[in-house]
C-alpha cells in the first residue's frame, strides 16, 4: 500500500482527481469503478474543472459503480444514479450507456448480481476502482461479518450504516434497510485500487485498515493483500499514525 498524506480534503481531492487524470491520459478507453458518499465529491468536482479545462476526456471511458440501495428508482435523489448522475455524469462527455450501476429496482436479487458481475466481466474488469470508507472499515456495502463475501451481493445495512447515511434522507426509518454491492472478490480484482479516506472521525478505522489484522470484521483491511493499493488521506485522518 502506498499511503500519501494531504493536507486537508481539498488537496486529498485534488491528488485523488489527478490519480484518475493519469488513468484516462494513459488509457483513454480505461474501466473506472467509481464510489459514492461524501469522500469522493470533491474528487468528482475536481474531475469536473479538469473536463471544462480540456484536460479531461470521458468520451470512450466506461464506469462501474460500487453499489447501489435496494428498492430505490433512478430518480430518487438519494439513489446512486441520481448521486452519480448529479455529482460527475451530466457534467462531462461520458457516454450514459457506458456507465453502470448495480438495479436497485431488480426485485430478483441473485438475477440482479450475477448480471452485474457478468456486465464487469464483458468491460474487461475495472482498472482503477475508487473507494471511500465507512465508519465500520465497510467498502461499498460490504459490512462487517464472518466471512468476505466474493462477488456482488445483496446486503442487509447495519444499523451503523443506516445511522450514518439517515443524514442524507429525511429521518432513519427511511434509510433503505437493504442494498446490492460489490463483493470483496469483485473489488480485489480491479487492477488498481485507490482509497480516500478524511476525517478525523475516519482516524481509528483508517489505522486499523493499514496496520491492524486482516479480518472480515474490518472489510477494508483485506486490501492489504492488493498489489497495487494507493490510499490518500487527510492530516484528520492520519491523527493516529
Ligand atoms: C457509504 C457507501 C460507501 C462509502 C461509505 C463512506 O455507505 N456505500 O461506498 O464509501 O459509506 O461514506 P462517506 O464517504 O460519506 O463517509
């Protein structure tokens, strides 16, 4: 793991967007798996400057998203789409039929992620997937448990989860209880991984992801076994390093 320390979450966003510059310069027709929450915007709003500045081309870039709630349509705002299509899509050149999000309106949930794995396996795989992460070391939905799950999934939210995202909908009850993610296996084949993390109530868990034991009870430290892992982190949090 390559661990770069930012001074605050503009310049984090900055380094993070000029991670991803680099990627499309060097392969214009790359696979970006993208994520959502508040860690990315900034990025994304980077991006965005970089697209209006000419540096940036989407044209023949494809994405794939993390995750996505279960049970919510594309227009609801707290859907995934919406988030992606509102944050970075509409923004720049991107090709809408390039860009993939798992179906949160699928009702046939072993449907929905065996299709989802087969639309990441048909773009070749990601070649740099974008993380953020939860409070409970999660990476997309993948929560806290026994074992790490290898491909794309249905999950039940823990309550943890639920209490942290309610902040974007009207209250708790109506957080979706359920969503499809990424699978653990799924995020470990992408060919490059970066991580942002800011915050200083990120600060524990960001320790435990790099230097604790690698355990499903906190997903992201299974990252430590990935080749090729870039995290960027904020002087917040990096406190207990
Ligand atoms: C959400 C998303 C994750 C995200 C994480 C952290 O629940 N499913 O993909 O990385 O939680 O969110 P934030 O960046 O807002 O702290």
């Amino acid at each position: 793991m390559r661990l770069y320390r930012a001074k605050d979450y503009d310049d984090l966003s900055r380094k993070a967007a000029n991670v991803i510059l680099a990627q499309v310069i060097m392969k214009p027709d790359c696979v970006l798996g993208l994520a959502t929450g508040s860690s990315p915007l900034g990025t994304y709003r980077q991006l965005i400057e970089y697209f209006k500045a000419g540096d940036l081309d989407f044209s023949k870039v494809k994405t794939a998203n993390l995750d996505e709630y279960r049970g919510l349509p594309r227009d609801n705002d707290q859907s995934y789409y919406y988030f992606m299509h509102e944050n970075l899509f509409k923004h720049v050149n991107i090709n809408m039929a390039d860009t993939n999000i798992p179906n949160g309106m699928e009702p046939d949930s072993e449907k929905e992620c065996l299709r989802y794995e087969q639309v990441i396996a048909d773009l070749g795989g990601i070649d740099l997937q974008l993380l953020g992460l939860g409070h409970n070391g999660h990476i997309g939905f993948n929560e806290p448990d026994d074992t790490f799950a290898k491909i794309t999934h249905c999950v039940d939210l823990t309550p943890s989860t639920i209490e942290a995202n309610k902040r974007f909908f009207a209250s708790a009850d109506d957080v979706p209880r359920q969503a499809y993610t990424m699978g653990i296996g799924t995020i470990m084949q992408a060919r490059r991984i970066l991580l942002i993390v800011s915050g200083k109530d990120k600060a524990q868990i960001l320790c435990d992801v790099i230097n604790g034991p690698i355990t499903p009870r906190v997903p992201a430290s299974v990252l430590q076994l990935h080749r090729d892992v870039t995290v960027i982190a904020d002087e917040a949090a990096l406190a207990k390093f």
